[in-house]
C-alpha cells in the first residue's frame, strides 16, 4: 500500500508509458507537420535511428575521441576467453552492460573473475566491458546545436546521488532500507549482495553504497543541476560535442573531478553517448513540478524536429515508415531477451 501511494504522489516513480502518454500526442503533431513518423533518424547522422533506441555503443565509442572515454571492449555473447583477457588489460572492479543498452537493463559491477565467469554465463547478448572511473562527480549533461547555427548549448544537467545507507549503530541495513522510499521503490532485497551485506549494522555515521550504477530505476537520486550552466561550462561542452562527427542532440552521461576542471575539458570521461531518445535527466529533481518537466520535455522534442529537418535540408533523409517499423519490431524482441 505504501509503494502505491507513493507511486502514485510523486511522478517521477510513474512508468515510462504512462508518464510520455500525453508527450505522444505532441510527437504524432510534430510528425505530421515534418511529414514523417520517423523524422528524429536524421538528427545524429553518424548514430544509428539517430540514437532513439536499438543503437550500439561500441559504434557510437569509435566517433569520440579516445582521450575521453574510459578503456572498453566489446565482447560476443558467451565469449569467457575473450572476457578474461580484457578483464585483466582493464582491471577489476570493471563495468558490463549491454552493448545495445535498454534503460540500466544487465548494467552490473563486476568485482571479480567469478561474478565475471556469471555474467558472461547468464547475459543473454553482447556486452561492454568498461574501465571504472573513479572521479566523484556523475552527471548527465544535454546538448544541442542546430546545424545551420555556429554553436551549441547545454539545455539540461542532471547530478546523480547514488543510493546509500547512512548507519546508526543500531540498524541493520536491510532496515534502513525500509526506511528510505526510494529504496522501498527500486531496490531488490533478494539480490545476491543485498543477501550478503543486509543484515550488517553499520557503524553510526558510516555511508555505506548500496547501487553504483547512476540509473534513477535503480534508485539514483537525479538532482537539477541547471544552474550550473554558464558561458564557460557552454563553449566546453560545444567544444566537445564538435568533436564527434555528425552528433547534434543527445545526452552526454559523464564521471569528472569538478565542474571547474570540466570548463577546461580536464579530468573527466564520457561514460556514454545518448542520441535522439535523451531525456533532459534534470526533470527528476523529486519535487519538480509535472507542468515543468512536460514543458521541458516538448521543448527538447520540437528542438529535435527541427535539427532533423535542418539535416533533411542538407541532404539527411529520414528513414522510411517500413524500414523504422522493422527497427522498433526488432527493438521489442530485443527488450523480451534482455527482459527488460
């Protein structure tokens, strides 16, 4: 009764379907107007379906610098041999996730060459291994610049909280757990570490982490970090998003030591590359309000209308209706394997 209550009071626990429910009748306007239900592929032309969904991560790696992005290797379906190999260039502890990613689905830690050995055994596709990078700072920043316009600009930035337990000396961990809404909403209290650490008492004052991955449907906290945004950190982020070929909307998820060095383009890696099916992550803020976060939301969707009409007129054509049908198909059978 309390997850329903919960769920829902407050939007941002609403599923994916119900909440961009309205945001569908928008699309299907801006889709008759651009003359094509599919018009968003032409927005990134170097990203496949423009990033919207289905699009592969290696791919999107090989346009960005190799300065900017951790160490990562992608492995075939089973392959061990291969994943041992690399585990050991990269080092534990290590990140996998798919290589076609589906909102945080299989994304793991992976520790040890036995939670490797368990990874490789049980994830049903191809996956990333990826270095782990350590900087304190994880954030989500979106991006945009309309291709007839000389400079882009920063629109969104989300900072996540990764969801932790602080101890009081007297409860155990699954108990504080208990305690915390967002972890009442998203956390498994039968996964394996959960089995191992639950019943733990932490020492009063200690933090203790307890999801390392920054999805808001694992219980990342998202924070607007909006204000952020000033001249500097705008001609940084233009500057780098010039540097990957054809790229003009999307999301950068990146780790960094501060926000001052990431103005100068130091410290930081770009843990990935989010095209066309982006959100601006700031909308998460728990109390931002519904009104906003739907105005934000159809703004960012006009804005990616007309940066893919722009590329239209410069000679990017939308896929058609019958080879986008066969994209999304193919994506549902995906999402089934992945259960996602």
């Amino acid at each position: 009764m309390k997850k329903f209550f919960v769920r829902l009071t407050q939007w941002e626990y609403w599923p994916f379907s119900l909440l961009y429910f309205p945001v569908f009748f928008y699309y299907f306007l801006l889709s008759l107007k651009k003359r094509s239900f599919f018009f968003f592929t032409s927005s990134n032309p170097k990203i496949e379906f423009g990033g919207m969904f289905g699009e592969r991560k290696s791919d999107i790696f090989k346009l960005i610098p190799t300065e900017f992005i951790p160490e990562t290797h992608l492995i075939a379906k089973g392959d061990l041999k291969t994943a041992k190999a690399k585990s050991e260039e990269v080092g534990f502890p290590l990140i996998a996730k798919p290589n076609i990613g589906e909102r945080g689905a299989w994304v793991r830690k992976i520790d040890s060459n036995e939670e490797l050995a368990a990874y490789v055994e049980t994830c049903p596709v191809a996956f990333l291994l990826q270095e782990l990078i350590k900087y304190p700072v994880e954030l989500g920043i979106f991006y945009l610049r309309y291709p007839h316009q000389g400079k882009g600009i920063a629109t969104s930035i989300v900072r996540k909280n990764f969801l932790k337990v602080i101890g009081d000396g007297r409860h155990s961990i699954n108990e504080l757990l208990n305690e915390d809404t967002r972890a009442l909403l998203t956390v498994n209290p039968e996964s394996e570490y959960l089995k191992k650490i639950g019943s733990s008492i932490p020492k009063k004052g200690e933090e203790v982490l307890i999801e390392p991955i920054g999805n808001h449907c694992r219980g990342t906290q998202f924070l607007n970090d909006n204000e952020q945004i000033d001249k500097e950190l705008n001609e940084a982020i233009d500057k780098l998003a010039k540097q990957i070929s054809g790229f003009y909307f999307g999301r950068f998820d990146l780790r960094c030591k501060s926000y001052e060095e990431l103005k100068q383009l130091k410290a930081f890696k770009i843990l990935e590359l989010n095209g066309a099916g982006s959100e601006p992550g700031h909308i998460y803020q728990p109390g931002y309000s519904l009104f906003k976060a739907y105005k934000d939301i159809l703004w960012h969707l006009k804005a990616l209308a007309d940066i893919s009409e722009q590329n239209k007129m410069s000679g990017v054509s939308y896929w058609t209706f019958k080879k986008g049908i066969k994209k999304w198909r193919a994506h549902q059978a995906y999402k089934r394997l992945l259960n996602a």
